[in-house]
C-alpha cells in the first residue's frame, strides 16, 4: 500500500514534531512548506521533504498542492486517500 501524501504548512515546532512523528511510521510521506527558508533549514533531519512557500500566495500554494497531491495520485493511478493538515 502506498504512503499517504501529507502537506504540513509551518515548519516552527510543531509542524517539526508532526512531520518527524508522521516520516517516521512509514506510512506517510510529508512535505513541509514555510515561507521562511531559514526555518526550513532548521527543522531535525528527518525523511521528510522541506520546501518554501509563501501560502499568502493563493496561486503558489495551489499549485504547490496540486502538485504533491493530486499529481502523483493521477499519474500513478493512486487511488489511496490524500490528507492536508
């Protein structure tokens, strides 16, 4: 069974601690977006992809979804549920 995509929007402590605890089952596979490229720098190496992100932008972070969630399910014929937290 494939992973479970997950976007996680903020990279402070929190969304660290979500996005490690999430890696580290296996069971999802997260991207952590933040505006500041700083905090994504700062974020515990982890298994887990960090990306910037303005999500003040409505068209940055549409596609920035498109494109890590309903993306891959279409082209790989996933059919596994998507989450957005």
């Amino acid at each position: 069974m494939a992973a479970t995509r997950l976007v996680l929007l903020g990279g402070g402590k929190i969304g660290d601690a979500i996005a490690d605890l999430l890696s580290a089952t296996g069971d999802y596979d997260v991207i952590v977006h933040d505006r500041d490229e700083g905090v994504l720098e700062r974020l515990s190496p982890g298994t887990y992809e960090r990306r910037p992100l303005d999500v003040g932008d409505p068209a940055a972070l549409a596609a920035a979804l498109y494109l890590w969630l309903a993306e891959p399910a279409l082209t790989e014929g996933n059919d596994e549920p998507v989450a957005v937290a």
